[in-house]
C-alpha cells in the first residue's frame, strides 16, 4: 500500500468533482466529461492499489 499513491488519487477525484461541478454550472459539456474522466482514472488507481494490498497480505 502507497498512502502517497492513494492520496494522489484522492486528489485526482476531488480534482474531478470540482471540475464536473464547474462544467455543470458552466453549461461546459468538455469540462464535465474531464472531471467524470479524472475520477475514473481515480477510481482506477484506488483499484490497483487494492489489489496490490492483497497481494502483499496473499505473500505474508
């Protein structure tokens, strides 16, 4: 497990959000599609660090 690498997707999603948020507002559709990308990008790392983490709990 990476706290830095769960923090960065943290970020990344709260980035996402607030970009959606923008684009809702805004009436952007670009910008709303960005930030549904950057949380599921998001979404993507969190998944990969789960699996590391039972990878490692799996070999000890």
């Amino acid at each position: 497990m990476s706290i830095e690498d769960r923090a960065k997707a943290t970020a990344k999603n709260i980035e996402g959000k607030v970009q959606e948020a923008v684009g809702e507002v805004t009436g952007d559709p670009k910008d709303k599609a960005e930030g549904q990308e950057k949380q599921t990008e998001a979404q993507v790392q969190h998944s990969v660090e789960n699996v590391k983490d039972d990878i490692k709990k799996a070999i000890d």
